[in-house]
C-alpha cells in the first residue's frame, strides 16, 4: 500500500463517539442516540421553577456533548446554583438525571433532595415477581455476610470495583447449600453455580433500598406528577423558538445563544407575573435562580440546539424541576 491510498476504518478502528468527529462543518458536534433516535450536535438542559405559588421561570440552562450522560450534569448544575446562592430544596427530575451517588452527593454537599426515580436491578429476578431478587435477602454489613431466603449464608464477601468505576460488594453461597435447595428455581437459572449477588456499599445499599420502596406509593407519585410541567416548556421551546437548530458552530456559540433572551416575552414564566430581572453566571453552564423542586428531563436535538433562559430572582428556596432537549 502506498501513501497515497485511502482505506476506511474497521469498526474496531473507530475513536469513541466523545472523540469521535461528527461532522466536517462543525468540529465540536458529536454523535448521540438516545431511544433509538441519532443525531449530530449536542444536549441542551434546563431546569423551571414549578412551585404552584411562583410564576415557572427557566432558572437554568446549560448545553453540553451529545455524548455527554445526563446524570453527569447533576453535580455540575448544583454547583452553578450554589455560587448563585439559588439551590432548590427539592428537583424534580427524570431517570436519566438519577442515581444514588449523585442523590446522596446532592444532599450531603448542598442540601438539595434530588427527586427521581431509582432505576431497579437489570437481574432477571427483579422481573420476575416469584424470583428471589436482592430484597429477599438479609444483607449483615457488620458481620459481612447474607443470608439468603431459605437461611443459607453466604461463604464469602469480596469488595470490587464495577466497569463503570463504582465500589461494590460481591458474594457467593455455597454450592452444597444451593445445589439441592427446592428454591432453586426462583434463585438462579445457572445448573452447576451456586448463587452469587453484586451490590453497593452500605450507604448506598441502605439508600437505594429506601428509595425504591418510596417510588412505590401513591405519595411519592402525586409529589413527582409535577414534573411533567416541564414538557410542556419543552413543547415551546421546540416550537415556537425553534431549540432544537443551533444558529452557528461550535459548542461554545451555541452556548452562548443558550443565554441570549431570545424567548418571547409571552413564555411560560411571564404568564404568571414579571419577577425581577437576575443575571445568569457566567461559564459553561449558565445559572439563574431557583427555587425548591426543579423538573429536569432532557430531550435530544437531532442537530445543535440555541436555548435561551428567563433569568429572575426567586427569594427562597423551594421547588423546580430539570429538563433535556
């Protein structure tokens, strides 16, 4: 092969998506897909005051990668509103946005209650409702050990490390135990292995627990209905201010537009009442008041999204809810 001839990467060959250039018109565009849906640009969020008392003011706006998470815009988000002195009590947000280091990180760093569902187990067991899943055990922190349904317990308590870099707890039960154990069937699918569990450490375990049996009840439902206000912002930015098409190139000038006040005077927020005008922070993810439950969904832009918040001050901290385009 000489210098001059060209041949296309094998897909063992291609960078990750977060190097990977999307476009030759624009450097900074990546490759996202979310619900089978792609798109060249980048991710949009922000998060809405929703208290029933308060005119539903946009508080926040940040664009980031499309190949960036949601949930890593969690920590970056708070800190914005913490320099602002305009955190929420409370922020309503969708499953994306939810997991149970960042609810504890949440609380622990500023005192905000990150308000969203705590995805279940991807097991087999925990759908299926005759199955022995993780709650059908007695977990002992202090003696490290488990216990399993029928009293077995486990032969050893290994910490590791996840893929994703998280700290976990693996155990197994001991095959004698398990081999001829009439349960069998509602415990493993495996025929020669014993059963083994993998889960977090206690704070989290404890946390993931306790907040998974919350998401059950009618309470907690009625107080996470008010997220879906948020949609309805989404639906008008979409339509009628065009968010999903960026007017330039670049991350940072769609960033940029994301601060500009290009939202109609007649947006959701002003139907409520004119609050006091407040200047949005400076930086990669532009902070304006918040009160305490936010909604944050986020919803995918097939190409880079312009977004424009409606900056105000909120004199206390109350509820607002988080949202993606």
């Amino acid at each position: 092969m000489t210098s001059t001839d060209t041949v296309w990467r094998g897909k063992s060959d291609l960078p990750p998506s977060a190097t990977a250039i999307g476009s030759p018109y624009d450097t900074d565009a990546r490759y996202g897909i979310k619900r089978g849906m792609g798109w060249r640009g980048f991710k949009g969020h922000f998060t809405e005051v929703c208290e029933p008392d308060r005119p539903h003011v946009i508080v926040h706006v940040a664009t980031t990668a499309a190949t960036l998470s949601d949930v890593e815009t969690v920590t970056a988000r708070h800190a914005d509103l913490a320099a602002a002195d305009l955190l929420p009590d409370r922020e309503l947000v969708d499953a994306a946005y939810v997991s149970v280091d960042h609810i504890l990180d949440a609380a622990a760093v500023h005192g905000v209650d990150l308000f969203g569902p705590v995805p279940a187990g991807h097991q087999w067991q925990t759908r299926d409702p005759d199955a022995y899943d993780l709650t059908h055990f007695t977990v002992d922190f202090g003696q490290r050990h488990v216990t399993c349904p029928t009293g077995a317990t486990s032969r050893n308590w290994r910490e590791s490390i996840s893929a994703d870099g998280l700290p976990t707890i693996q155990v197994t039960f001991r095959l004698p135990d398990c081999t001829p154990c009439p349960q069998r069937a509602r415990c493993t699918r495996s025929t020669v292995n014993a059963r083994s569990l993998t889960f977090r450490p206690r704070p989290q375990f404890e946390a993931q627990q306790r907040l998974r049996a919350e998401q059950s009840t009618d309470a907690w439902r009625k107080q996470y209905a008010l997220r879906s206000g948020i949609e309805g912002t989404m639906s008008q930015a979409s339509r009628r201010c065009d968010i999903h098409h960026a007017r330039s190139r670049g991350l940072p000038k769609p960033t940029c537009n994301t601060y500009s006040p290009r939202w109609p005077s007649t947006s959701s927020a002003s139907t409520h009442g004119s609050p006091e005008p407040h200047s949005a922070a400076a930086g990669p993810h532009a902070s304006t008041p918040s009160a305490s439950h936010s909604h944050h969904r986020e919803k995918t832009s097939r190409v880079t999204p312009g977004v424009t918040s409606l900056c105000t001050t909120t004199p206390a901290r109350r509820l607002t809810h988080s949202t993606r385009w």
